[in-house]
C-alpha cells in the first residue's frame, strides 16, 4: 500500500504544479494585453496631439453679375442676384504662406462688396477629404419667372411661350342676326385680350396674331413680355372693327409656310396656327365667332376629270357656241357702224352710307358724294334681234373647305417640321367661341379638347 499512497501524492503534486503554472499563464497574458492597450492609447493620443489635421478655411466663391439682356422686359440683374446665396466678399488672393521666389502682383480692383438680401455664414470645415460647391441651376426665361398664368375669356391657362389668335373678321361685329355683337361688344373682346396682354409677366415670350381673310403678325417672332411690349401689342389689335372703318383683314405681313397648304379662304386660322407655331409657341390662345372657311388645294385627278368633263360639253355644243360667237361679231360690227351722239347726264344727289347689316367677305356700301351733270358720247346700236342664248360651260365642282382632320393634318406637319426636331412636344390650344354656331362650337370644342387645352362658349361680354 505503500506505493500506492506515493503514487498518489505525486500526482497531486503535478496537479499542484499545473495549476500553478496555468494561473501563471493567465497573469502574464493578463498583463502583456494590457500593455499593449495601454500603448494604443498613448499612440492615438500622441497622434491626436502632434499630429494635426490639415485645416481647410473656405473661400466663398466670387460673386457673378448678370449681364442684362439686350430685350424689352425689365427683368432686372438686381432681382436675379438677390435670389442667389452667394455671400458677399471682397476679390482678393490667398496666399497658405509667404514665398521669397514668388511675388504676388499686386490687384488694382474696387474693393466695393457685393451684397443681397441673404447672407448665409459658411464656416470653416476640418477633415480629410471634405469638399464644399454652390451650384445654380435656373430653367429657361430665368429664374422660372418667363411662366404665367392667364385668366384667357374664363380659361386659365399658363405657358412661358404664349401666342394669342384673334379674330377680326368682319362677322365678329356683325349685329343683324346676332344680337350682343356689333361694335362696342367688339371693343370689350379687344379690352378682355388687353387685360390678358396685362397679365403676362416679365420674361414671358409672346406674340399677337390677327386673322380673317388674311393673317398678321404683331411681330415676326416672339418677344419678352414687358412694359412697352405690352403697349405695342395693344396698340397692334385697337384699330380693327373699329365703328364704320378698318373692316376685316384683306391682306397680311404672313402669307404662311410650311404645314397643309390651303387654296385661300376666309377666317385664316390656318394662317395664324402656323404663325404662332413657327416660333414654338408652347400655349395658343384663339378667339373667333365661327367655322374656319378655308379652302382645300384642288387635287390633281379632280382637275384631270374636270378637263375631260369640259372637253365632252364642247363637243357637244360645238354649234351653239359657232352661232352665239357669230351673234357676238355682229353686235360687235354694227356698233362700230353707228353714228355718234351726246346725251347730257343729270346730277345725282349724294348717297349715305348703307345702314344694312355687314356681312362676311362684303364691305358695306360706304355711299358716294354728289355728282354734277354732264354730257356723254354715245353710239346708237341698231337692233339685231335676240340671237341664241349664249351657252355656259359646267362650273368646276368646289374643292370643299377643310374639316377638323384637315386641320390636325396640319398641326402635325407644323410639328414635325418646328417643334419635333427641338424634341418640343405639341402646343396646348385653348379655344374661345365667341357668339359661335351650333358647327363652330363643335369645332372649337373638339380642336381644344384634341391638344389637352380648354374650350368656352361666351355669349355676352359686359
């Protein structure tokens, strides 16, 4: 037994150096990680304190002015560089230290500040990597200020590039069968597109259109909304329709291009579409009283059946037309047979202008003043029986006038050939019928509703 209890008491003297030992090893790495967390925290606070960060003071950038626009609006640079944040400074150049190799030349410049309603304080920012930029970014007419809004007759209505249409054909102040129009109901349409005019804001892009039997321009592009734009636009409609002078519209300063060609007409609203679109008028504002008339281009094959419809009535009346050509010489010869005579011609006393109603494609009778009486050389024609009645040849059937297709035929060639390549999309058309038709109305209403813009029926203005 006794080597047994040797046996035992060697092994607890193992157990007794192992634990010693691993109690050993727990104190030493106990130790060493502490040490070496103690370095890292005296190594970050070193670094802290002797190695400084680069510092970066920043410069605001300096101040940019507006160069004024050579146009007639009064969108003035002082508004536009009140709306920027730029902060006010003094040009200078910084220098990070003084060089004895480098001179900095010296700056001969006006030390005056710039200064705006916002002064924002920038302040310096530390660290690596870090960066600081002021941007601008304005959309078109400048500072978005070219967008108005129009109360266009009941029709709101908003663009930067406005055109207005108006009608001032002679049935826009024709009273007779349409009560509520006439002359001053017109002045009060010219006054309503004054207010309109009014309305536009400074550095909005807008033209006047004038049509009826031919179109007018107020200007051949498109200019800036402003105080003397203004005047001159309403300057350009108020002598139309005027009481008793200025009918319609017989002849224009644009004859048109481009789109669906026409062969003439009255109430040239194709005339005045390609005149607002060819600058790219983004909103069209018309007012009108009626069906467009204008007149299809004859077709060729309508021609060629016309021709050969003709050809066969010849033959068929060859002899009507040898004797009526016959009857004709004969006047024609015992005319020049006769002998000569005076007749004395009595004074007419002088004729008024005519009170009847005024009617579309006809002046009125603007009556004539007296005539004194006078003598006249006149030929007696003997008398040479009636003859054959003289034969008319077949009218050419009428070509038509265009319908809403023909009209969106030619929106779309105005817009492939000005809006598509700029990658514009098509303008809004707003419409106005003023004292319109059952046909005009449906017209009006169905052009507006094709291009996303609104229509209105006005009765009466007061």
């Amino acid at each position: 037994m006794k080597w047994l209890r040797e046996m035992l008491a060697q092994r607890k003297r193992k157990v007794a150096s192992l634990s010693i030992a691993v109690r050993r090893s727990f104190i030493a790495s106990v130790i060493i990680c502490g040490a070496m967390l103690l370095a890292a925290t005296v190594f970050v606070i070193s670094h802290i304190f002797y190695n400084k960060e680069s510092t970066f003071t920043g410069q605001p950038p300096p101040a940019k002015s507006y160069e004024p626009r050579k146009i007639e609006l009064k969108v003035k640079v002082s508004r536009q560089q009140r709306s920027s944040s730029r902060p006010s400074m003094a040009p200078r150049l910084v220098a990070a230290k003084e060089s004895a190799h480098v001179a900095l030349p010296e700056i001969k410049i006006d030390s005056k500040l710039v200064t705006t309603t916002l002064q924002p304080k920038f302040k310096a920012v530390t660290g690596r990597g870090l960066g600081a930029g002021l941007g601008t970014g304005y959309g078109t007419s400048g500072f978005g200020e070219g967008v108005s809004a129009v109360n266009f007759f009941g029709v709101q209505a908003k663009g930067e590039r406005i055109a207005i249409l108006v009608d001032v054909s002679v049935s826009m102040v024709e009273s007779a069968e349409k009560p509520g129009k006439g002359f001053v109901d017109y002045l009060r349409v010219k006054d309503r597109v004054g207010s309109v005019i009014d309305a536009l804001k400074d550095g909005t892009l807008f033209n006047v259109v004038i049509f009826a039997d031919a179109c007018s321009e107020m200007e051949p592009k498109m200019v800036f909304a402003g105080n003397e734009t203004r005047k001159e636009a309403r300057k350009f409609i108020q002598p139309f329709n005027t009481d008793r002078s200025n009918y319609g519209l017989e002849t224009g300063n644009f004859s048109g291009g481009g789109g669906l060609q026409a062969a003439g007409g009255t109430t040239r609203m194709d005339l005045a579409l390609a005149a607002a679109m060819k600058d790219g008028a983004d909103t069209i504002l018309i007012i009108t009283d009626g069906l467009p008339e204008v007149i299809k281009v004859v077709d060729p094959a309508q021609v060629q059946a016309y021709q050969n419809t003709l050809s066969q009535w010849r033959q068929q009346n060859a002899g009507a037309i040898a004797a009526a050509q016959q009857q004709v010489a004969a006047v024609q010869q015992a005319e020049a047979a006769a002998p000569a005579r005076q007749v004395w011609v009595p004074p007419t006393p002088a004729r008024p202008p005519s009170a009847a109603p005024m009617k579309e494609g006809a002046k009125p009778d603007p009556g004539a003043p007296a005539q004194p009486g006078h003598w006249i050389t006149v030929h007696d024609t003997p008398h040479t029986g009636g003859g054959p009645a003289v034969p008319q040849p077949p009218p050419m059937p009428p070509p038509g006038n265009w319908k809403l297709t023909e009209f969106i035929k030619h929106i779309s060639l105005l817009y492939d050939e000005t809006y598509k390549p700029k990658g514009l999309k098509p303008p809004v058309i707003c419409c106005i019928g003023y004292q319109v038709d059952k046909d005009g109305d449906a017209f009006l209403h169905q052009l507006a509703s094709n291009y996303k813009g609104q229509y209105r029926l006005v009765r009466v203005l007061k």
